[in-house]
C-alpha cells in the first residue's frame, strides 16, 4: 500500500515492458493508468515503454491502437498533450516465445532504448497475457538474460490473477517463477488489493484502538463476504466455462477481503510483516474433507431470466459454453480458521453472476446482547449489530445498532452510522490500478500476493473443487438470472440459525 511517505515518490528511471500490448488488459487497465500516473506527474522522466507484440507491427499503428484504447477506457478526461507525451514513449518490438531467437532481438532493441532514454537499466516485465503464456515468456527472458539483475539495476517481473487453476498447477508455476526470478522481484496483482476501500480494511482495523479489542470470538458472531454480479459471463465464456465462480473469484479476491479482516496484527507496517501475517491465516483455514465440503457449500448456475429491462439468456446458451455444462456460476461457502481469535466463528463466502444486484462486502456481526432486558415490553426482536465494510459500489462503512424510538412507549429501532467515501472526501476511490502499477515501479510489494499466500489459498478451496467435480451435475442448483441466486445459499446459514445480510 503506497503510504503517505511514498504516495508522491516519483520511480526511478525504467523501461516498462508489456507483453501482450495489442491486447484486452493493455488497453482497457494498464495504458488508462500509466496515463493517470503521467497526469499526476508520477512517472519516471528517464522513461521508456516496450510494446511486446507476436506478429510485426509498427510502433504508430501500436500508439494508435493504445490511443485509442485510452479514449474509450480512461477514468478521467484525457488532456491530448499528456497522451502525446505517454504514447510517444512507446516502441513495438515483436517477440514469440516459440521463438527464443526474437528474445535475443528484443535484448538488443532493449539496450538500444534504454541508452537512448537513459532508464538506467531497470526493467519492468508486465505480462498482460493468458496465464498459460507466464511460464514460456518467463522461461525465455530468463534465457536471454533478461531478468538478471545488473550493475544494481533491478529487474521486476509482474503477472496477474488467474495464478494456477488448482493447488498442483499454482505450486508448479510458482516453483517456475522462483526458479528464474526471486519472490520480492516478482509481482503477482489481484487488483482487489489497488481498491482503497479494501486497503481500508488495514486502516480501520489497525490504525483504531476501539475495534481490536473486539474483534475476536467472545465478540464476533460470524463474518460474511459477499461478491455479488449483474453481469452474466458475456464474451467470456471460454475462459469462464472451464473456471467457474470458485476459481475465478475465491482463493483470490474473496480470500484477499478475508486474509485483511481475518489475520493478526502485523508489528510492522512493510511487505514481509503484511504479506506473512496474510498467509498465516490462510494457512489456518480448516481443510475440509470431500463430504465436508459438500455439506459446506452450494453451487448454482444461472438460467434465463431478466435484470432490470435486460434479457439475460440461459448461461448454458453462452457463446463457448458446453450445452450441458456443470460450471458454477454462483459458489457460497462456510469456512472456519483454526485459530485462537476465530475458533467456533464460521466465516460464509458467496459470489455469483447474473444476480439481482452488484455489491461487494463484509459484513461482521457481533454477537447480541446477553440478556434481554426487553422482553417484557412491545419490542420483539432486536435487530442485528452489523458493521459493514462496503467495497463497491457502496464505498464506506456502516455500523447497524439499535436505539430507542422517541416516545412515552418503550420501542426499539434499528438505525445506523454510515461513513461513505463520496460525502466526506468528494472523491470516488479510483480502481486502483495506478496505484499498483507505481508500487511496482517503486518497489513495493506489500500490496502484491505472495506464493505461499497463493499456495495455502488454493489448498483450502481444493476440497470443494474435488468434491464438486465428482459430483457433477447432482447438486447443481439453478438460479434464476436476476434473482438472489440459490435458495439452498439461504438455507446454508439458515441450518445455523443464521441469514445472509439483506442491504438496507
Ligand atoms: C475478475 C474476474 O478477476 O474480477 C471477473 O475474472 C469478475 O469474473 C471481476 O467479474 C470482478 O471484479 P470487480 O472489481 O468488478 O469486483
């Protein structure tokens, strides 16, 4: 997390290398930030930017592309003369991995640039690819020599989610990467970790006396994240059909908003205390058997339906979807960390497409009060003490308690205390990708996972992967699109005496 001490750091200078620049990722996220980043004056004046491409192509018609990728993906308005100057850095070089002869081609094009422009050497290898494409590339600029750090130059090597599809594949390429390059020049972006609201959660935690001392199971009741979408799975079918609402949104995101509630205060504020103290409670997560897992999990996938005035069709008739496909696209779970804080306090996850609205959180409920005082009078049921933490597209924070209605009669409500970005900064938090990009160029990776982070959220969702495989089709609720998704989600929580948070 860029801290107010190095929030205005300008990088040193560097050569900023995207791999797979004519592409979805470069267009719509990295040039939009670089942009941000020029704008704010935070990018390095000896500055240079490699467009990696397969096929030859010319740098101006690869400034083109990425300009006009800019206009249509920018997050603010675009002021020509700070484009002009971004894209004027920008140089295509083309380099196939299946070719480790164009490495060595774009090692010379490289050194020709960086003495040009006087980057000092320090290389930046962003792999906007596939993730079947990280170990290849990786594999072949290790070879040319590429990532061998020099003359104190450093070398950094960034890639994004998916990192592995299950436990074995995410240990097999971090055991690649590490083989080549080592883990504090690597750089693995779950862009939830650039969303201010999610580094809030470290702020409001650890920067605040009052909620610490609560925080735990003599207080605690369960902890609810929820991930919920309107959109379907669109264009994306072939790469979500063989993923799944699990894969796609657990070990990573979901697991990010649940190591930063859940882990035990770091004693330093860097990438080594921040990053060991996440995988630590990772690590605690209990491993469920298969039956365990069945028992602890529903699965559903959305069917046709209608949100807002939207038709949205069967998730089955997707382009690239199998007729018969038994992907989830809505995953709910019941987790527990075996640790003293959290013993006996059951952690419920859910995440789903095609749902009635869009809304991400977390939601603490601390336990009720342990007597009624009440129960002789008109009021029935208390409501619940939630303190909510709203990612998007509710930015802030609010704390549900209840209090008593004016009047000569004895009559509760509940009301509640709500802090929202937007009111009291009069700015919306941004997507964060700047802020990750520049921590990359800076050298900090305390926002950026690290393997044994990965690896121990992959071995706690891999039950329910082996056990929803075996199962099949059986088990697999469907859902209506624009619905609250399946009813069983209901009855997982139900079962405990317990129900997901309705938004106020
Ligand atoms: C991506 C997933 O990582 O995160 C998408 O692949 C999902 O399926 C997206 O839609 C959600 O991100 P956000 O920031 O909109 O919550």
């Amino acid at each position: 997390m860029t801290t107010q001490a190095n929030s205005n750091q300008v990088p040193e200078g560097c050569a900023f290398v995207i791999f797979g620049a004519t592409g979805d990722l470069t267009h719509r996220l990295v040039i939009p930030a670089l942009y941000n980043l020029a704008e704010a004056n935070l990018l390095p004046e000896k500055f240079c930017v490699v467009g990696v491409t397969r096929k030859e192509m010319s740098s101006d018609d690869l400034r083109d592309s990425l300009m006009q990728g800019l206009r249509k993906y920018a997050t603010r308005p675009v002021d020509d003369k700070v484009a002009d100057q971004l894209l004027y850095c920008v140089t295509a070089v083309s380099a196939d991995p299946s070719e480790p002869a164009s490495f060595e081609r774009l090692r010379e094009r490289l050194e020709k640039l960086e003495a040009n422009r006087n980057t000092g050497g320090n290389r930046l290898f962003y792999l906007a690819t596939p993730p079947d494409a990280f170990a290849p590339i990786a594999t072949e600029l290790g070879r040319a020599g590429l990532l061998k750090e020099t003359s104190g130059a450093w070398r950094r090597l960034v890639v994004e989610k998916p990192f592995g599809t299950d436990l074995a594949s995410a240990k097999a390429l971090n055991d690649h990467l590490l083989s080549i390059i080592s883990e504090h020049e690597l750089y693995r972006i779950d862009h939830y970790l650039g969303k201010e609201t999610v580094q809030n959660i470290l702020v409001l935690r650890f920067s605040n006396g009052m909620f610490e001392p609560i925080w735990n199971r003599e207080h605690i009741d369960h902890i609810q994240i929820t991930v919920e979408e309107k959109l379907g799975v669109g264009h994306r079918g072939s790469f979500y059909d063989k993923t799944g609402a699990l894969r796609d949104m657990v070990p990573n995101h979901l697991f990010q908003l649940l190591s930063l509630v859940a882990m035990e205060p770091p004693a330093h504020f860097n990438a080594h205390a921040v990053r060991s103290a996440k995988a630590d409670v990772l690590a605690a997560i209990q491993i469920q058997t298969e039956e365990e897992a069945l028992r602890n999990s529903v699965r559903g996938q959305y069917t046709s339906g209608k949100i807002g005035d939207t038709d949205i069709p069967d998730y089955r008739s997707a382009k690239d979807v199998a007729a018969d496909s038994t992907t989830e696209t809505f995953a709910a779970l019941t987790l527990s960390i075996d640790n003293w804080r959290w013993a006996g306090v059951p952690f419920y996850l859910r995440t789903g497409k095609a749902l009635s609205g869009k809304r991400t959180e977390v939601a603490i409920k601390f336990k009720e009060a342990p007597f009624s005082m009440f129960r002789c009078t008109p009021v029935q049921e208390l409501s619940q003490n939630f303190l909510v933490i709203g990612i998007e597209p509710v930015e802030g924070i609010s704390l549900q308690f209840n209090t008593k209605v004016p009047g000569p009669m004895i009559a509760i409500d509940g009301v509640e205390m709500t802090f929202r970005y937007k009111d009291y900064f009069k700015v919306a938090p941004s997507n964060g990708y700047e802020t990750l990009l520049h921590d990359c160029m800076i050298g900090d990776n305390i926002l950026f996972q690290r393997a044994d982070g990965v690896e121990a959220g992959w071995r706690a969702v891999q039950p329910f992967l082996d056990a929803w495989k075996k199962a099949g089709a059986h088990g697999l609720q469907i859902y209506r699109a624009g619905s609250d998704g399946p009813e069983d989600a209901d009855e997982l929580l139900g079962r405990d005496g317990r129900n997901w948070r309705k938004p106020t």
